[in-house]
C-alpha cells in the first residue's frame, strides 16, 4: 500500500514539493507524481534574458530526479475534482484521470493583461517560456531605430526593459509606468535606477497608465500615443484558472486560501504553494507573486505534509522577506534590503556586485530545485497508516 502524493506543476514550489517529500518520506512508503507539461526545468526569473537573445542551460527532469522515486508525467492538468479526489489530464495517450491521496497544487501563474485592449492580440509577454522565444523571434527582426516599449514598472518590466537595452543597444526602448520610476525603492535605489536607464538611453513615460495597444503603439490614460513597434507586457501575473473552477475556497484573484501549513482550509487533503496560494505572511499582508515566496512555501507545505504523514513536529517557519534582487542588464544590478513585509529600507547595493549577487541568486535558485533539502542530510520517515488514513478520510467542512 502507498499513499499517493500527486503535485501539479513543476516550475520552482512544485519541483521542489515533489524533491522535498521524495527525500523526506520512504519510497516503499509514497507514490510521488508530478504533473508537467514539459520535460525540463524552466528558470522563469531568467525569461528576460531568453527573450534577449541568451541560451539557457538545459535542465531536464530526467536528471534532477534521477534515483529519488519521483515519477514525472508529461501531460497538460485539465481539471482538479477535490470531492472525488482526481485530476484530469491530458497527455499523447488521450485524456485520463490520476487519483490522489495528497494533492500539491502548484500550477502557478502567467500573465496578466488586466483587460487592456489589444493587449492580448498585439502585445508580448515574458511570463512563460513559449512568451519569451516568441519575443526574442520579433526582436530579431526589428531594424534599427525601431521602438520598444515595455509596459510595468516592476521587477519584471525594470529587468526585461534593461536586457533588451543592453543586448539591442541600436533599438530605442521605452518604459511606461504607472506610477513613478522604481517608487517602492528607496532614494538611493531609486537614483541608481535612474543612472542605469540614463546610460542605457531608455525612454521612461513615468505616470503613464497605458489603456489601450495596437500593432504600432500604445494609448496611456491622458491621451498620449506612444510608438511601439513592440510592446511588451509585464504588468504582473495573474493565476492559472482551473482552481477557481473547483469547489476550493479561493480569493477574488482564483488564489487557493491555506492555512499556515500551506494546507487548503476548505480541502484538507490539498495543499497550494507559490502563486497558486494566497499565503498571508509578515503584517498580515499576502505574500506577493515571486519566486522569493514560492520556494518557503513548497518547504512549509513538503514538510507538513511529511510530518502528518509520519507523525512528527508540524513546521512553523515564518516566511519573511530580505531583499529584492533586480537585473539591469549583465553588468548592473539593484539589490534593495527590505523588512520582513517587502518594505524598502535603505540599505541598497549597486553596480557589477550586485549583478554579482542577483546571478548567484538566480543559480542558487535552480540549485535550491535540484538539491530541495539544501544539502542538509535528511531520513526518509516510514509512513504511519493510521495517519495517512485519517487524513484521507476528511472531508470538507459543510
């Protein structure tokens, strides 16, 4: 008998759930599967960088996973039934239903086009794999001169905005934010932001709230056109759909509602990490959407799922910020300190060592999915039955 532990998603929180209670549980003990669509790793946080004409290291799953017992499925998630407790899918074969024991929810997020007009026929995202090759394709093939506007000024857009400015240095890119250049940051991050697109000669439209695109430009919300050969668009993320079309207590933004073990507080045999999760962490404020919060959350929900399982502590790991890694471009970089709820302080670093930093943390990342236990000597738990069958018997509150 084994208790089956079916994950969804293999970007950075369900890869390393998966890694995580590969090595915490044993294997005659679990049937892990995840649930993938693509057979290799996708460093998201290096989108930018693809989309600028850089060639990723490959990272197949075959590898990572090699010798842990964690099954891989290629095939697409169609639907989830938590009263019947199976998950739908898709795959070369046809279309089959997996059933699970434990459920890992982490299918994520992809962008996010608030609605915008001609947003979704003439703009181009970075959010996804597919996304950025595509821009990279377009990019290739822009001549001289010609604009490119990227719209959001967040991380996203700070560091795809950058990138394309450094690998393309002979088209004019444009930034249109919102609100002002890098406002969350403080003075000096601010002002070393500044310095970086003023050497990069990017445009900046600060208080441009962009309401419309089409194939040649962009509307802002005063009436401005702004020319864009291309515009690209990185205005946030918004989550994968299929858990909103569940009987799972879900937010407004089709976010799963855990509790502090990343648990489903209306599905107890479910659990949500990553974007796919509406985590509230320190100030009673939401985790917001990145790979900083992604990965505590797949070692809180791992680790609890582990510890019911075998009957051990529950984690109770607070799950804070530090900093905010930005890339602008290969050369320059931003690393802003922050406090445990994502508040700027004034501690910055700056130039080539905090290029430095953000690529150590981006290996780091891809590190943390390969090796999901940090290095630190783990023992895989036999299971206790009695455990794993009360815990499957729970049924949602009515």
């Amino acid at each position: 008998m084994q208790h089956r532990i079916v994950v969804l998603g293999a970007g950075y929180t369900g890869a390393i759930a998966a890694g995580r209670l590969a090595r915490r549980l044993r294997r005659e003990d679990v049937a892990i599967t995840l649930v993938n669509a693509e057979p290799d790793f996708v460093e998201r946080v290096r989108m930018h960088q693809l989309a600028a004409g850089q060639d990723l290291k490959p990272r197949p799953f075959s590898e990572m996973f090699a010798g842990t017992g964690v099954e891989l499925r290629l095939a697409k998630v169609t639907g989830v039934h938590v009263d019947r407790k199976t998950v739908a899918v898709i795959d070369a074969n046809g279309a089959e239903e997996l059933a699970y024991d434990t459920l890992v929810y982490a299918l994520g997020s992809g962008w996010n086009a608030q609605g915008v007009p001609g947003t979704a026929e003439h703009a181009y995202e970075i959010a996804s794999r597919p996304g950025a090759l595509r821009l990279r394709e377009r990019l290739a093939r822009l001549d001289a001169g010609q604009t490119v506007v990227v719209v959001g000024g967040g991380l996203t857009g700070l560091e795809a905005a950058t990138e394309i400015a450094e690998a393309c240095p002979d088209l004019d890119v444009a930034l249109a934010a919102r609100g002002g250049l890098g406002d969350w940051l403080s003075l000096k991050g601010r002002e070393h932001l500044r310095k970086v697109f003023g050497k990069l000669g990017i445009t900046v439209h600060e208080h441009a709230a962009v309401v419309g695109v089409e194939a040649d430009r962009v509307a802002t919300a005063d009436g401005k056109a702004i020319p864009a050969a291309v515009t690209v668009w990185t205005t946030g993320f918004a989550v994968h759909p299929i858990a909103e079309a569940t009987a799972l207590e879900v937010t407004g933004t089709g976010q799963i509602v855990v509790d502090g073990t990343m648990r489903s507080v209306s599905y107890p045999d479910v659990y949500a990490v990553g974007d796919a999760a509406m985590v509230i962490g320190p100030g009673d404020k939401p985790l917001r959407m990145s790979c900083a919060s992604g990965g505590p959350t797949a070692w809180q929900a791992a680790d609890a799922i582990a510890a019911r399982l075998t009957g051990g502590k529950l984690p109770n790991t607070p799950i804070r910020y530090f900093n905010q890694c930005i890339s602008l471009g290969r050369k320059e970089g931003l690393i802003q300190y922050v406090t445990a709820d994502d508040r700027a302080v004034r501690a910055v670093l700056t130039g080539r060592l905090a290029a430095v930093y953000k690529e150590l943390v981006c290996k780091g990342a891809a590190w943390g999915v390969a090796n999901p236990t940090l290095g630190l000597p783990t023992r895989r738990r036999r299971v206790t039955w009695e455990r794993a069958a009360a815990g499957s018997a729970v049924k949602a509150p009515a």
